[in-house]
C-alpha cells in the first residue's frame, strides 16, 4: 500500500463539521446506498457483522468503480459533493 497525502479542503471541512451532530447511521446508509445507485448498482449488499468491538457495517454494490484521482479527491477528510444527495427518509423511494 502506498502513502498519498490527502489534506481537507479548508472550506468543506467548515461545512461538514455543522452536520456532525445530525448525521447518523441511517444518513450515512443512505448516503452509501445513494452513491451505489448513482455507480448504476443493480445489487448492494449491506451486511452487519457483530464483534469483539461493536458492530461493523459493511456496504458492497456492483456498481461502476471510482478512478484513482476520484476516490482521492472523494475520501479526503470533508471532501465536497455537488450533487444533491437522497436523504435518509427517501432511501428506498
């Protein structure tokens, strides 16, 4: 595995610090479920897996991959979406 620096975007950073208190687990499925329609996934597969340390969630779709530069630019801390999201009450709709 290779090191790629990935610093926050100073402005995004200040925006998604205000939606900490509100986001939850419901949001953040829904947010993942979302990408996964957008990758065009005809099958997501969510699988909840108990352990030692809690629970872990696991989010896997068929959908069309990310290239490199977008999964850097996509899993920088408080990286920035322009497109409207679903939210978590429509997940599903």
């Amino acid at each position: 595995m290779r090191y790629v620096p990935n610093p926050p975007d100073a402005a995004a950073l200040m925006m998604s610090a205000r939606s900490f208190g509100d986001y939850d687990l419901l949001s953040a499925l829904a947010d993942l479920i979302d990408n996964s329609i957008k990758a065009r996934a005809r099958v997501v597969h969510i699988t909840c897996v108990r352990n030692d340390a809690g629970i872990e969630v696991r989010v896997r779709d068929d959908g069309e991959g990310m290239s490199s530069s977008e999964l850097a630019a996509g899993m920088g801390p408080a990286s920035s979406n322009d497109s409207p999201t679903t939210s978590a009450s429509s997940a599903g709709d």
